[in-house]
C-alpha cells in the first residue's frame, strides 16, 4: 500500500485571538475594514506566518464580517495558503457551503490589501461573492516585496463584472504600500526572512 498523505489543514495563527479582540462584530465602512486587513497584514509578517498579506469576508451591505484570512504559507507549509484562500475557506465553511451568493444568503464581499494573485483571483471568482474591495493595484506590490503575482490577465476587473462581482479600488492604498514598504526594509536587514517564489521561473 502506497503511504501518503490524506488531509492538510489550514488554520489561522493564535494570534488572530488577540487582533480580533477589540474588533466589532459588524463594521459598516468599508475603510474600516480594510484598516482591519492592513493591521492583520503588517501583523503576520512580523509574526512569521507568511507574507504581508490578509483579507476578510463580510457581508456587503451590513458590514458584518464573517472571515478574516492571513498568508500562513511559511507556518503551514502550503503554497496555496494565501490570505485570500483562508478568508473564503472559512467563510464557507461559516456558512455552510461553497457558494457565497447562495441563495437566502446576503451579498458578500471579500475585502483584500492588494489585487489577487492569479491563484486568488480563480479563487474569488468560483467562490460566490458579489464584491471584491482592493487597496490598490498595479506593480509596486511587486516591485516592493518582490513577490511573483503570476501573469494576470489585463482584464480582470471586467471579467469580475461579467461574474456579477463588483470591484471597489484603491481603498486605503498608501496604507497597504507602507506595510509593503515596513515588509521590505525587514527582508533587507534580516537574511532569515524568507520571500517564498518557488523557482521565480529559474528551472
């Protein structure tokens, strides 16, 4: 019989706990909750989960949040363990199905520091919300943390709306490159960090 692995898990960190332990149930301003998502991001790098990286679900119109999601790539071992991924896993799971724009659900959102990244991207169009809510994009992420988004197709946004997705940009940008920026000045001090590109398309 061949030994392999059977299930892997992706869960958030501890710290989560104390993050979210003076944050509201429900937060009706959307920069309210990206300021929560850039204060989760600068979080888990300095944590040493993952990239500077995290994303909520809530939902639209309420503002009530059902998910928060952080990078735990570095802590769990998996290269899928986006923030994205995480947020919608656990969104899905809170709600009982794959489908966020299920019937007799509300309108959910997923509220992100940066444009997706090509896996994230597939990942928020199969995943039912009806909004995606970005601080920025564009390729200073990149340029900044060095990280390798994938190639992108130039009309992403459009095809979210052809989906019945509704994207929202640049909310609280600046704020998303500083924690890009705090990210990188660490990477460059510190010869332990770790910025996790497989390959970078080297072989």
């Amino acid at each position: 019989m061949i030994d392999i692995a059977k299930d892997f898990r992706v869960s958030l960190p501890a710290w989560i706990d104390d993050e979210l332990a003076d944050v509201p149930a429900v937060l009706p301003d959307r920069e309210d909750r990206m300021r929560l998502v850039h204060r989760l991001a600068d979080r888990n790098w300095r944590a040493g989960d993952g990239g500077p990286f995290a994303a909520l679900v809530a939902e639209r119109e309420s503002g009530r949040i059902v998910s928060v999601g952080v990078n735990v790539v570095l802590s769990r071992g998996i290269s899928a363990a986006h923030a994205e991924i995480v947020a919608l896993g656990l969104a899905q799971r809170a709600t009982g199905g794959w489908d966020l724009g299920g019937e007799g659900l509300a309108a959910h959102e997923l509220v992100v520091n940066w444009r997706p990244c090509v896996q994230c991207y597939g990942a928020t169009l199969w995943s039912g919300v009806r909004g995606l809510v970005v601080a920025g994009q564009g390729p200073e992420l990149e340029e900044i943390t060095t990280f390798d988004e994938g190639p992108l197709v130039a009309d992403w946004a459009e095809q979210c709306a052809a989906r019945g997705i509704e994207v929202v940009l640049d909310v609280l940008r600046d704020e998303a490159l500083t924690v890009f920026r705090n990210y990188r000045e660490a990477v460059d001090e510190n010869d332990d960090m770790e910025v996790y590109n497989a390959r970078g398309g080297t072989g």
